[in-house]
C-alpha cells in the first residue's frame, strides 16, 4: 500500500502552471484531482494563468506574485503540452531556473507533460513516442524527470507512481 498522503496537506499550496499553453477547464480538474490524490485531500490547488513562451522563471516566484507562497510549503506543477516541441534552450533553461529559485527558498517542483491534445491531433504513434523522448531528454536535461500525463483520461495508481518518482525536492525542504 503505497502511502504518499501528507497529513499536513492543508498546509500545503500546490501551484499549476500551464507553460505556453491554455489547457481546457475540464483537464485542469483531473489534473486537480490527481494532485488532490498525491498531496492529500486539503491541499490547497491553484491553477496560475499560463505563462508566455519564453517567460522566466522569476516571474513565478517574485514576491507579490502570491503573498502566503513565501509561508507555506509550496508544490510548484509546471505543465506542459506535448504538443509543443521542447526546447533546451527554453523550455529546459525555464526548468533550471525555476529549480534555481527554489533550491534555496524550499519548495517542490513536479512536471508533468499533457498529452491529451496530442491524442487529439496526431494519429501517430511512433510520433507520439519520438516526442515524449524529447520532452523525457530536455526534462532530464534540466535534472528532472517529465510524468506523462492524459488528462483526458482517469488517472490511475501508475500515474500517481510516476509523480511520487519525479518529484523533485529542494535541499531546503528534504531536511525538513
């Protein structure tokens, strides 16, 4: 029995944020529902507005952007569509930035990348394959790992598997 619930889920703020792309409502409560399973039923999910192509990572963790982030434990979701063709330079740098921000502030950062609306577009298999490798190269790339993710479908325990593995930690809050 795996046991991934935090009883001090009320206490923690978990951040979704959609990067470059505008994920309809009804994706974003599975994907709430499935974080909801992860982090306990009291966490406290926000979805932020999708960031820009290209935005940096400091815009999510200036100050002002969310006064009570800097109080409580904060899971940062960053969400990508599979869709997008990834790229080091900026998806990847993103992710290196925003581990950086976090690295000392403490925190947690999970990325997970949506394939739905590619399962809306693309028949392909083999292209589905070549570019979830991509998006698993420039995750890894950044010292992460990407969950894949249909939000279109119910998630089950692999997906919750597969977050508990990819979650990335700062050093900051592991000591905790």
């Amino acid at each position: 029995e795996m046991c991934i619930r935090d009883r001090r889920g009320a206490t923690r703020l978990v951040r979704i944020v959609p990067y470059s792309f505008t994920a309809p409502s009804g994706r974003l409560d599975a994907l709430k529902r499935l974080l909801h399973d992860f982090f306990g039923a009291r966490a406290d999910i926000r979805v932020r507005a999708p960031l820009e192509y290209g935005e940096e990572a400091a815009t999510l963790t200036a100050p002002g952007d969310d006064v009570e982030a800097g109080e409580r434990e904060t899971a940062w979701v960053v969400l990508f569509n599979l869709a997008q063709t990834p790229e080091s330079e900026v998806h990847g740098r993103f992710l290196q930035e925003l581990r950086g921000e976090l690295e000392s502030s403490g925190g947690q950062l999970l990325v997970m990348v949506d394939v739905s609306a590619y399962h809306d577009k693309v028949d392909s298999p083999e292209r589905r394959i070549d570019r979830l490798q991509a998006w698993s190269r420039v995750v890894g790339e950044a010292g992460m790992s990407a969950v894949e993710v249909a939000l279109d479908e119910p998630a089950g325990d692999a997906v919750l598997e597969a977050v508990a593995a990819a979650r990335w930690r700062s050093p900051v809050e592991s000591e905790g």
